[in-house]
C-alpha cells in the first residue's frame, strides 16, 4: 500500500515553491526584470515577437551564484 503521508508532503513542498516562484517573478518584474535594454522585441502589424536576452543571462548568473552557495 503507498505511503500517502509521504506524497502529500511531496505535494505541499511543490506547491509551496510554486508559489514561491511565482512570487518571484511578480516581485522581479516590479524591479523592471523582463524590460532590459538587451531584451529583442520585434513588434509588427498582427506579430510580436519578444526573445529576454539581457533577462536570461542576469537570471542564469543570479541561479548559478545560488547553486554554487547553497552547495558549499
């Protein structure tokens, strides 16, 4: 028979950083991420096209500088 205290406790932890990193994208965006002057928008009659280049690169070092703390 599975253990459904363990799954519901998977559940709550996944959950719970879903939330969280929904509310770090709300906070992010509030600071201006997601606008930066290296981000592609392409904006045409019925098409838009918008690629965060300068978004991209700032989060990948923030979650690298992260990663290299919390495994230290």
């Amino acid at each position: 028979m599975p253990d459904f205290g363990t799954f519901g406790r998977l559940l709550l932890i996944g959950g719970g950083l879903i939330a969280f990193i929904g509310l770090l994208f709300i906070l992010l965006n509030r600071l201006g991420l997601g606008r930066l002057p290296g981000d592609i928008l392409i904006q045409r009659d019925n098409f838009t096209f918008y690629f965060p280049l300068a978004t991209m690169i700032i989060v990948s070092i923030l979650l690298t500088l992260l990663v290299n703390f919390l495994r230290r």
